[in-house]
C-alpha cells in the first residue's frame, strides 16, 4: 500500500505523520511497518517541524485608484488589526478603522499625482477562501526634484492571519526592484526599536544608521518609543539615476 500523503499542518507542527512501510509483514517480525508505536508516533507529532511544500500563492498588484477604492477598507482594517496585534503604532493613536482607512485614502490620492506607489497582496486566507488583501507596503517619492534618486518605504504591513508566508519579504523584494526600475536606488525606512522586523531588516541588506529615541508616540500607553532608521543602496545606485524632465543632462 503507497504511503499516505503529508497531512494539514498546526502551528509549524506535523499533525499526522505517514507510517511507512519497509514492505509486506512476513508474521516473523521483518517487514512490519515503522513507527508502529502510538507512543512513538506521538512523540514524532510533537517534534518534527513541517512547511507546506507549496503553500498559498499571494499575488502581488500594484494599487491603481480607479479600480481598487473599493478595497481600501481592507487596508485600514490590517492596520488596526497590526495595531491590536503587534502594539504597532504609525500615524493614529487608537485603533478605529475609519481613521485607518482615512489614512489609506489619502496615500492612495497620492498615487494619482505619481507621490507614492501601493502595492499590495491578494490570497485566500482559509482554505477554499476567496482571494482578499492579506498585506500591503508603500513607496513614497520626495517631490524635490534633487531627491529623484531615493524614495522612502512605508507601511510594510501583514495581516495576523497571513503571518510566516514570506508576505513581508515578498512586497519588500518587489517594491525594491519598482524603486530602482524608477531610478530611485537608494531607499529609507524606519521602524520602532526593539521588533521583529528591527532584526529582519539587516538580514536583507539594510543598514541601521542609528536610533532616535522617544522618537513616536505608543498607541495605549502614550509613552515616547525609540525608533530605527535603515536605508539600502540598490544594486544600480549611482549608475540610473532617472532626471526629472526637463533636468536632462546635456550631450
């Protein structure tokens, strides 16, 4: 009999555990199959780690205002959820969604005027779910004309129920490469001191150029927090640099 397919996975746990077989019983005791023990199989539920070979698929698409307004709700919905979730604090104090989704429109107009690019994560959270918006990211583009080489990462957020999929690091990947095919090759971003993603950012190549402290209220508390600053110079920095037009270099 061929092994059992792998099972649904619970917390990063193996749930059930295929017995395999070293082929047919014989009644001499060759041939039985592995892990017959209940104890034993048990044991190996609790330890072995296991990673879907091919999990959900997130697809990325880039906000564009006349077609996605609709969904800004759900934006502003993710944000108060990472605010109730991770104590993440950006730009409101309490955790109302009008306000958050306030917030979102005001970036999405400035998608209209070439000041910012969203981009955002579509995937079906439960299984056999439809596709909704599970994670988003921002760039903002300084108008000064003498800042057209770098831009300003924003907003990289995951929703609870969406977490440790690479979500982050995907839309982190993908913004990245849109900043440089724009010319804008040099990228900022800041984050409070002391979280996850302080620790990740170096991981993928950015620099920490230091802390400023009690830099950002904390939502609840209202007590002063620290904050990091990183940037990362893309990998044609100083080589595509984009004038704004009417700023061409002369022949």
């Amino acid at each position: 009999m061929s092994a059992p397919s792998p099972q649904t996975h619970e917390a990063g746990v193996l749930r059930y555990c295929p017995i395999m077989s070293a082929g047919p019983a014989t009644g001499h005791g060759q041939g039985r199959p592995h892990l017959r023990s209940s104890r034993r199989l048990q044991r190996l539920r609790l330890t072995i780690p296991y990673t879907p070979s091919e999990p959900p698929t997130m697809q990325l698409v880039i906000y564009d205002h006349a077609k996605h307004q609709d969904l800004l709700p759900a934006f502003g919905a993710i944000h108060v959820a990472c605010m109730e979730y991770d104590h993440f604090t950006a730009n409101i104090l309490t955790c109302d969604a009008a306000r958050a989704t306030a917030l979102y429109r005001g970036y999405a107009e400035e998608t209209l005027i070439g000041r910012r690019i969203i981009l955002f994560g579509m995937a079906p959270v439960d299984e056999g779910g439809h596709p909704e918006v599970v994670a988003f990211v921002t760039l903002e583009k300084p108008p000064s004309e003498t800042s057209a080489c770098r831009a300003d990462v924003q907003k990289l957020l995951v929703s609870p129920r969406y977490r440790r999929k690479g979500a982050a690091r995907t839309l982190l990947s993908k913004i990245e490469q849109m900043a440089e095919e724009e010319g804008r090759t040099l990228l900022t971003l800041s984050t409070p001191a002391g979280t996850p993603a302080a620790r990740v950012y170096p991981e993928l190549g950015w620099i920490s150029v230091g802390v400023v402290p009690q830099y950002e209220i904390e939502a609840g508390t209202h007590e002063l927090k620290d904050e990091i600053f990183f940037y990362k110079m893309l990998p044609s920095h100083g080589k595509n640099v984009k004038l704004p037009e009417g700023n061409e270099r002369p022949e």
